[in-house]
C-alpha cells in the first residue's frame, strides 16, 4: 500500500468563501484511496494547498477516515493533537473570479481541485453527472449564474455544489443587489399556487447579496416563500419570504448588518417586498380598476421611517435590486418580518409575544374576508383587553389610569395620528399590527408587557387610494367604533375629555406647531413639513435611477420614469397642504360635541 499527500487547508469555511491559509488546524487523516497503482493512502494535513492529482477526496471518505482513526488503536494518536470540532469538506473547484456585480464581461475559469469532472448549469439548477462537463474558459458576457459541482468517473458527486452569481451591469450600483439562484421548477411551483402557504410552500435556494460598488458580501443556502395577501393573487411580481434555515445546509441566521438604523444584524428571515398597490402593477385588477397611475413605490417605507422618527419600534427596511436565476426581477424593499423571532431580536430571546394582525383577502372558495389574527401566540390578551376598554367607565380617571397600564399610550397616540396624518386609506379596516410580551420576563413597570402598535403596509397614503384627494378627515378614524385597534381610544374619547385633549396636544407636538408640555426638540417636530419632505425625498432620491429598469421590466407600456416624478412631486404637495388640514380636523376633535367630553 502507497501514501499520497494531500494537504489541504482545515477551516471553517463555507463552500463559497476564498481560501484563508492565515489561520488553519493542523489535522492529520489517513484516507483510502485508488490510485493508479492500487489502493493506498491520502493523508490530509493542514498547511499551504498541494494538490495530489488523480485522487478524488468525498466526505463519506473523510468520515470512514475519522471512524478508523478513532477506532483503531495502533493508529490512533489521541495525545498528539486535539480533535477537530467538527469535519471539513474540502474546496474542490477554484474560481477565477468570485461572485460580482460588474460593468466588463470576461472570461470565467474553473479549476479542478481534486480530479474528477466539473459539470455545470447555467439555469439554476443544481448540477448533475448529466449536466455540461466543463472545458475552458466560460464567457461571461451578461448577467449569468453558475452552479457548478465536482463529480467522480463513477458519477457520484465529489464535496458540496457551487453557486456564483455574476451580474453584468448597465447602469451604477448604487443600490444592493440581491441573486437569488434556484431550480425554476421551484419558483414556477410557487407563482402557479399563490394559495399556497406555510413550510409546505417552502423551496429551497442559494441567495448571493452584493454591496453597492459589486462586491459579494455572503453567499449561503435558505428557503423561499410567496409573501402578502391581496398582492400574491394579483401581482405578476410576487413578494418573497427567505428563511435562514439550517434545513438547507445554511447558518440559521443570516448575520449581516442589512439596515443602517438598526444595531441587530442577526436574521432569521426577511422579506422582500414588491409593493404591488404602490407600483406599476396594479392594473385590470378584478373591482379595483387600475392604480398604476399612482404608483410612487415608496409610501410604506416613508411611512415606517417617520414611526421610528417618533420614537417607536418599527420593521426596518432598505432598497434592493433583485434577480432570480440572472433575470433582473425589479425593485424591492427588503425588510424586517414582524413575529416573535423579530421582537426577540430587540428584546430577551426568550422572550414569549402574542401578535394580532388584521388581514383581509380571498378565501379558497373565492370569498372576500377581514378578520383579525394570531399571527403569534394567542388572541386571548388582545379580547380580554377589548373586553375591559369596553366595559370600562373612562369618566373615573381611576380607569384612564388602568388603560395606561395595560396600553403604551405614547405608541398608541404616534401610530394612530401617523395614520390620521398620512391619509392611510387601507387602514384601519386592514393592514394593522398590536403586539404585547406575554411571558414573566417582561418588566412589571416597563412598555414591553403593554399593547403596542406597528406600521405595517402603508402604501394607501400621501392621497394614494383617494383619488388624489389630500384633505380628507382620517382622524375620525382613530376612534372609530368598527375595528377594534381604533376601539381603545373611542370611549376614552367619549368620556375623558382631558384624555381627548391629551391627544390632541401631542398631535400638534408631533407637527411642531406647539410645545405646551416644554418637551426637548427630539420629541417634538417629527411629522413637520421639513422632516416629512426630507425622508420622501431621501427615499426617491434612492431608488430614481432603478424606476426605469423597474419600467422596463414590468410595465414597458408605461411612461415610468415621469408616473413617478409626478406622484413624488404629490406626496410634496400633500404635505404643504396636509398640515393646516389636519389641524382644522384636530379643532374638530377637541371641540365635537356629539360626546359627553365638550
């Protein structure tokens, strides 16, 4: 019996990272192998690469290696060295080129680590002993993905497969870029059964993410969804759900700082939103006409952002260029998903939530419903607190205290007069979230333990879904007695007039119009003329160079580039007006007499 050596780095690495020789273990493994001249050795140690050719390394090799090592008492050197926390597949194939986003074609080698044949696809799917062997350089002239494995004489695949995204750009990256590789059987299974829901529904894929200037970031495995209600029935570009599973081979978070106004940088899942009533799509939709004259993509995003400039926990979001398998796939707004891991992700991880959603849609059998959700724990907390604010009497300032202690109100009175002020005319019929920590963790005198309320889906604003209409009175409807997130301010309204005036006040705070209370600067102003205009104006300023080739791709027919132009310059006008509008719907409120509170 020979000896051949192989020497090879041992790090943890995933498949898709360079090699690092700066940092290695030093780890000795005997291998059978067959080689030209019979059956003999591979040892494996950890040092610079030399390449043995002709031999063929598999991790069910590597791991009948580690079993005979353990169990072998005159080879095993225990004392020697310690053991490796865990096995190690070798690199196989070397690219001459990483994943990129780039402005210049070029020619991509592969070479052959090990022996064997590199066979690869260029369509997403995973390669197989059948696929195009590789023979040289490969041209990469347009945005292209490789999925390239090794494979032995017998066609047995050798180590773990390879995706490499290369996107040839005609424009500047000044946005992230997303690539999204998987077999279109998987996604054309998803956009075929829009219906279909929950980790049945779950395909599986590699997802690349670039930062802007080109430069890959990760590369990993996780699982994709369809996302949304109304939209995944109607819109030819679907929203997504990624999930960071270890399922697929992956970390089980992704671990990456995706969103500048956020310290979290770990992520179970995420999602990627298309935005469908706020964009070209929205046409020749059964009872709801067309919308894609309005579309201005960033009336959600905008909206969010003004919430946390009040002080308050929000899903944070950013812009990405996506691709599915190489084809540009549009803009999307990739954002934080609101559930129990996510709340954990600010809080405790052991944290427990219950988290209440209005949603509406169609049924299987074609029926229009609303209704209220446990997206997360149970509906229980959330009836129990609707039971006493109906019960309760609010003329006992005894009870407004009792409200207070079971409702954040400083959220409460942000989230309902953003509405109010942004003219959300998909709420609060729908698209609402109310969240309340459940477990004993929660601090007895803190906010977590209190209902709170989220943005979530605030694409119907700035005159968006009105007709173009700016001044309509949306504050009736943050008492409104229909719906039950409105409900907890209706006979507080009705019965505490001190309480009614409270929120009056602080809308005007909120407008930086007054400052009654003396609160500093940083609580007040927040949904002021200048601030609003700027956060429209630095989220257009984002995506504008993308709207054409979000036209292009979706709506050719269109005139992208000036729908988008205009409806931005609509949300400016619409907040030159908004203000002196809803201040006269304020006096309104503070002065109704249909209540007992005059």
């Amino acid at each position: 019996m020979q000896t051949k050596t192989l020497i090879v780095p041992m790090f943890s690495s995933s498949q898709n990272k360079q090699l690092n020789l700066k940092t290695v273990t030093v780890l000795l493994i005997l291998i059978p192998v067959i080689a030209a001249g019979g059956v003999g050795l591979l040892a494996i140690t950890g040092a610079t690469p030399v390449m043995a050719q002709g031999n063929m390394v598999r991790k069910a090799e590597a791991e009948a290696a580690t079993d005979l090592l353990e169990n072998t008492g005159s080879d095993r050197h225990a004392s020697a060295a310690p053991e490796p926390q865990q096995s190690v597949i070798p690199e196989t194939i070397a690219f001459s080129r990483d994943s990129i986003v780039t402005h210049q074609p070029f020619q991509l080698t592969m070479n052959n680590l090990v022996g064997g044949t590199i066979r690869y696809t260029i369509n997403g799917s995973l390669p197989t002993a059948a696929s195009t062997p590789y023979t040289g350089a490969i041209a990469i002239n347009s945005p292209t993905v490789i999925r390239a494995q090794m494979f032995a004489a017998n066609g047995a695949p050798v180590g773990d497969p390879y995706t490499k995204s290369y996107i040839i750009a005609n424009y500047d990256q000044t946005m992230p870029v997303i690539s999204i590789v998987t077999d279109w059987t998987h996604l054309d299974t998803l956009h075929a059964n829009p219906k279909g829901r929950g980790k049945d529904w779950e395909r599986p894929i590699n997802m690349e993410y670039f930062a802007p200037g080109g430069q890959i970031q990760f590369n990993l495995n996780a699982g994709i969804r369809l996302h949304g209600n109304f939209s995944r029935l109607f819109s030819p570009k679907k929203s997504y759900r990624i999930y960071f599973r270890k399922d697929y081979g992956g970390p089980g978070k992704l671990e990456y700082p995706l969103f500048e106004d956020t310290a979290v940088i770990k992520f179970d899942k995420l999602v990627l939103r298309a935005g469908f009533q706020d964009s070209f799509q929205f046409r020749n939709i059964p009872d709801h006409g067309d919308r894609h004259h309005t579309a201005k993509y960033i009336g959600d995003q905008v909206v969010r952002n003004l919430h946390r400039d009040m002080g308050q926990p929000i899903a944070h979001g950013s812009w990405v260029l996506l691709y599915l398998n190489g084809q540009f796939w549009g803009l999307y707004n990739l954002t934080e998903r609101i559930d129990t891991k996510f709340l954990q992700s600010y809080s405790d991880k052991v944290s427990q939530w219950d988290v209440i959603t209005k949603e509406s849609g169609w049924d299987e059998i074609g029926q229009w419903y609303e209704r209220e959700v446990a997206k997360e724990g149970n509906y229980g907390g959330w009836l129990d607190n609707q039971n006493w604010v109906g019960s309760a009497d609010f003329t006992n300032p005894g009870n407004i205290g009792g409200l207070e202690w079971r409702v954040d109100v400083e959220n409460v009175f942000s989230y309902m007069f953003l509405q109010a002020y942004v003219q959300n005319t998909d709420w609060p019929h729908a698209n609402w979230v109310a969240y309340q920590r459940v477990d004993e963790g929660a601090a007895i005198d803190g906010n977590e333990r209190k209902w709170r309320m989220m943005v979530w889906d605030a694409e119907d604003t700035f005159g968006t879904g009105a007709g173009g209409k700016m001044d309509l009175n949306a504050v009736v409807k943050v008492h409104s007695p229909h719906d039950s997130i409105t409900r907890i301010l209706e006979k507080p309204f009705i019965s505490n007039c001190g309480f009614k005036h409270r929120f009056v006040d602080r809308a005007r705070e909120y407008l930086g119009v007054e400052n009654k209370h003396g609160k500093p600067e940083s609580e007040i102003g927040q949904l002021s003329r200048e601030r609003v205009k700027a956060e429209i104006i630095k989220q257009a300023d984002i995506i504008r160079p993308f709207i054409q080739m979000e036209t292009t791709r979706w709506a050719p027919d269109l005139s992208g580039a000036a729908i988008f132009e205009q409806n931005v310059a609509n949300m400016l006008t619409f907040v030159d007006v908004r203000e002196e509008v809803i201040l006269h719907h304020l006096d309104i409120l503070r002065y109704q007499t249909f209540t007992d509170c005059k």
